[in-house]
C-alpha cells in the first residue's frame, strides 16, 4: 500500500442513510486536528461530483436507498466506495428492521468496510487508504 | 403556496452538504426572504422500537444506545429508569452519582461537537477545529472510563457496568481543569467575536411565547427564556439533591432574545454547569455496589417475571428525553417501548424560526436546536389504505379520554405526572402532525 496511495489527493463525500450519528461525528473527528486527515489531501466536499470516495454510513433505510445509487450514479470514475461502521458492513443491531433495506453492498458496490460501532478515527483513515490502494491495483490490472 | 408569483420553492435535502443527516426543508422564498418551509422528516427511520419487541431487554438495552450516537448515554439512562420504575428496582446510590457523571460528561461532548457545528454552518472553520480539538478531551476521558469513544455502554438496568476507579478520579479532575481553564477562551471565541455575534444576534428567534406553546425543550427552550429543565423540574437520579438550576442567557446578564447566539449562551454555560456536577458527584459519591444485579442471567430472569409498566425522563444534551415501557410476566420482550426524543419536540420551533430569514442563514438556524433526526424519526402511519391525518382538537380529545381512563385505573400516578402533565403530553403528540404529511 504504502505512500503510494496518497499521491494525489483524495476527495471525500459522506452520505449518511440512517445512520444514528455515531459514525457520523467520527468521522468529522477525522477531519479536526487530532486526527487531520487533511494533511493527507483527503478532505470532505459538498457534492458527489466532486468525490474520488464515498463515506456511506448507516444501514440504508428504505427511503434512503435509491438516493443513494442516485448519489453513486453522480460521483465521477473512478470511485470506491467505503462502507463506516458495522450496521451499513453487515445490518448490525438493524439486521430485522422493516425499514432497513441494507447493507450498503445489496445497493452499491463497495470497495472497502470499516466495522466497528463506531469505528474509530484511525480505523476509518485506514479504510480510505485501503479502498484506494484497492482501485489502483484494479487500475494496473486493467492495463 | 405559491399565491404570488414571487415565491419560489427551494427543496434543500435530504442530501445536502449542510445537512449532516437526511431531513428535507421546502423552503417557499421570496427574493432572499424565507416565507414558510415545509420539513419532511422520516428518512433516518429505523424502526426501533418495533425491533425491540423481538429482543430481550438486555439487547433493548443495546439497541437504545443506537437510537443516537451522540445521545449514547441519554436514551439507555432513560430506558433503565422506566425499567427499574417498572420493576421496583433500586439503584444504589453509587451507581446514581456515576450515572450523573457519565451523562454529564456525555452533555460537555455534545455542546462541544455543537458549538463546532454551528461555527462550522458559520463558515467559522478555525473555530470548528479549536472546539473539535479540545473535545477530544472529553472522548479521551469517556474512552478511559467506558472503553469507547462513543456509544459507552455503560447503564444497566439496577446500576452501572463500569466504576470510576481511585486510579481514575485524577484524570477525572485533570479534565474538569482543562475545562475550566478554557472556557474563558471559548466564551471569548463564541459570544465576544464580532463576527459570530454579527451572524447570530437576532437571527432565528424562537420567542419565549412561541417556545412555550410549541413546547420546545432543552438549551431550545431556555435560551428564549424559559426556565424548564427536566433535573429541575422532576429531578431523578440525585439531581434533586444536586440542585440543579436551569441555565438561561440571564445567568450570562443577558435579558432573553431567543436567537441564535443566545443558544450558544446556553450550551456554553452548560459547559460549565456540567463541570461543577461532576466535580460535586465525584466527591460527594459514597463507597458501595455499582449494581444491585451484578450477574446479568440473574437480571434477566428477575424482569422476565416483571408485569407492569414504567416511565422513564431524563435531560439529554438536546432536551427532555422520555421513555415509556411495559412489561409482561413470563415474556422477555418488552410488550410497548415508546421512545420520545428531544428533536421531536423541538422540531416545530423551526417553523417560527425561519420565518422571515434570509436564504444565507438557513444552516445555521437548522443547526440551532442541534437537531437529531436518527432520534426523532418517525412511521407515518396509514391504516386501510389511507394515511391518517391527527388534528390536535383529536389528540387533545383523545389524551382527556386517556386521562380520565387512567386516573380511573390510577396507574399513571405511580409515575408520578406533574400537574401540567397531560396539557405538555398533548402538545407533544400535536407535533406529530407533520409527520403525518400535513402541510406546517
């Protein structure tokens, strides 16, 4: 992996589909000083258009998932997708919900997950890095 | 409601990038005048308390601390008081002085996450990184009592799971310095900055008349002025003998004006007043158990024989939190689980608050009542085919009928209502209106 995936900088979009918040602040704790992943380049933008990487969150109720293909329609090739935390990796506690129409993989297909309920900061810088180091590798193949 | 041609819709949600969680506003604007705004809420919805009825009350337990990661110890504080209400289960006190502590701590993280947020929707970034710099302080020392950053689970029903050890009570009092120390410099970054006080002075008011009908709860409510504070106004756990007092802009000598900056009165100096309840708990905590059910299969057996029902109400860092539970014996699933979040209550506010504002301040007055919308959601409820509109002359009809009904049973008694109690719960169910897809 290696510095290799940080050489051009990352943008980020989070979406949350019904997320209860806790992966949510994490990952804005991501972004402040303590943890600043700005100094990487990776930083968080308003529009999906904009994105290399999607941050979804949340176990993807009903409403939510066709907003969020529409979201993954928008972003720009190449992109990956990192799922945040346990209930949008696997359903987690939501797993029998009649809302819940998740995880993130059965809508939009994921390049990396970071479980955990939350997972920390760092789990989810990691998860970033992976999902990059991930499209490159897929990017040489092709070539 | 567009009568004139001059108004315009703006849809903002449920995917905005000033929106950290999915809620859709209409707004109907007339040049760059808010005129009305629509909200529809009910994407975070995920149907919780339905699931709880296939869980048992440990894995409820679990399950409440996931109704809101910031609220992580607000909701399990409030649904193990209904438990234990329902069950006639003592808490020791220990426990209770911990519970204090660690929901204290929770309400110093949350109006330090806020505070960034909003300086943040201010376009004031240094200022959201300074705030998220020093709250990591507070994680820090909730990670060392808990083991996690969020989501702490550390309530259960009868006590608590974690203990403040003789090891841990000088980071405990290492952080209420580092606090203390600060606050003068985040008075000065929030409420002595021209251009903060510029952006939120007289912007989104919610006067003390409005908060009051529209029954706002929390830092919402108090920075119009109103002195209602769930530990004040019904204290539980020992807040009663702690004496806590509803914070207003007035304990900052400011006479109430219910905008925005006099929302960042109240949390700021909530700040402080959390500071000094945990250092009066640490050191007034007597020795003793920190449950009175240490092995959980003992527990679990005990409330499977429960039969009855409990209300349990604590302030969270955004308001009045509720939850109401019954149980049956031989059943381990809890039979009704009614969650009330503050949000809830807080929701309507935003309708007098945006009247009249500018486009450009719309993120901000959202952030003010710092919504939680994973807390709030809720089911629009449609039976026979067609969705059921509840006016509040119905609600109201329907909660005297209740009253009536159970004054006659006397089971609410044991919970213990205020005298305004049912007046406050009918509001409460009247802002479920827009829920329902009514028009605001």
């Amino acid at each position: 992996m290696g510095l290799s995936s940080f050489k051009r900088a990352l943008w980020v979009f989070h979406i949350a589909t019904g997320s209860c918040n806790g992966c949510d602040i994490e990952i804005v704790a991501a972004l402040t000083p303590r943890y600043d992943v700005e100094r990487f380049g990776i930083k968080l933008v308003g529009t999906p258009r904009h994105a290399d990487v999607l941050l979804v969150t949340g176990p993807v109720t009903r409403p939510m998932a066709e907003r969020l293909k529409r979201v993954y329609d928008q972003t720009p090739e190449p992109k990956a997708v990192v799922v945040v935390g346990g209930c949008g990796s696997t359903s987690g506690v939501f797993y029998d919900s009649y809302n819940v129409v998740g995880p993130v993989d059965k809508i939009v297909p994921v390049a990396a997950y970071v479980p955990g309920c939350p997972p920390r900061p760092e789990a989810i810088i990691h998860g970033v890095v992976t999902a990059v180091a991930k499209l490159e590798q897929l990017a040489g193949e092709k070539r | 409601m567009a009568e004139t041609q001059n108004v315009y819709e703006i849809p903002i949600g449920p995917i905005h990038p000033a929106l950290k969680e999915p809620i859709r506003f209409t707004f109907q604007v007339e040049g760059e005048r808010i005129r009305g705004v629509d909200i529809r809420a009910g994407f975070a919805h995920r149907g919780i308390e339905f699931m709880a009825m296939k869980r048992n009350l440990i894995q409820t337990l679990y399950l409440s601390e996931r109704i809101c990661g910031i609220c992580s110890i607000s909701h399990p504080i409030t649904i193990t008081l209904a438990v234990e209400r329902a069950a006639g289960i003592e808490v020791p006190p220990r426990a209770q002085y911990l519970r204090v502590i660690y929901s204290e701590l929770e309400r110093i993280h949350s109006h330090l996450l806020w505070a960034g947020v909003a300086a943040h929707e201010l376009g004031f970034d240094t200022l959201l990184h300074l705030t998220w710099k020093v709250r990591e302080q507070v994680l820090d020392l909730l990670e060392e009592l808990s083991g996690n950053r969020i989501d702490y689970a550390l309530p259960i029903y009868g006590g608590v799971r974690r203990d403040v050890s003789p090891e841990q009570t000088p980071k405990v009092e290492a952080m209420v310095r580092y606090y203390r120390g600060l606050l003068d410099e985040l008075l000065d970054a929030f409420l002595r900055d021209p251009s903060v006080e510029a952006r939120t002075r007289d912007v989104g008011i919610l006067t003390s008349e409005e908060a009051d009908s529209l029954c706002a709860v929390g830092p919402t409510a108090r920075a119009s002025g109103l002195s209602k504070d769930v530990r004040q106004d019904r204290p539980y756990l020992v807040y009663g003998e702690l004496g806590v007092k509803a914070i207003t802009p007035r304990d900052y000598g400011l006479e109430p004006r219910g905008d925005v900056y006099d929302k960042a009165v109240v949390r700021l100096l909530e700040v402080a007043q959390s500071l000094d309840l945990i250092e009066t708990c640490l050191y007034e905590m007597p020795e003793g158990e920190i449950t009175s059910f240490p092995k959980v299969p003992a527990l679990l057996a005990y409330l499977k024989k429960v039969e009855g029902e409990g209300l349990g109400w604590h302030e969270a860092p955004r308001g009045e939190v509720i939850h109401y539970i019954r149980l049956e014996a031989g059943v381990e699933e809890p039979i009704v689980w009614k969650v009330k979040a503050p949000t809830y209550s807080n929701l309507m506010s935003w309708v007098p608050m945006f009247r009249d504002q500018e486009v450009a301040d719309i993120p901000i007055i959202a952030a003010s009542i710092d919504p939680c919308m994973c807390c709030m959601d809720r089911v629009h409820v449609v039976r026979d085919g067609s969705p059921a509109t509840v006016l509040k002359e119905d609600l109201l009809r329907l909660s005297r009928a209740k009253t009536e009904r159970m004054v006659g049973g006397s089971r609410l008694s044991a919970s213990g209502p205020r005298s305004t109690a049912h007046g406050r719960r009918t509001t409460d169910n009247g802002q479920r209106t827009p829920d329902h897809g009514g028009g605001l």
